[in-house]
C-alpha cells in the first residue's frame, strides 16, 4: 500500500498529509529511496 501512496504522490494526485498515520513511515521510506525524499514532508 506504501508504494501506491508514494505512486499517487509522485503524481500529483495527492499529498504526503492524505497519507494515513499508520503508513506514513513506510510511504516516507519509499519516497526518500527513490530520492524524492521532498514530497514526503
């Protein structure tokens, strides 16, 4: 599910605050791998 979040983000299709709570680290860490790390604050 991170890695769907973090494929919305990249899109522009929603924000790293839409992540829900409980996954939010996980998306972060998806994020900052593929050196995005800007789109997870």
């Amino acid at each position: 599910m991170a890695v769907v979040y973090a494929t919305l983000i990249i899109k522009g299709k929603k924000t790293f605050a839409d992540v829900p709570v409980k996954i939010q680290q996980q998306v972060k860490e998806v994020l900052v791998d593929l050196g995005l790390e800007e789109l997870a604050q």
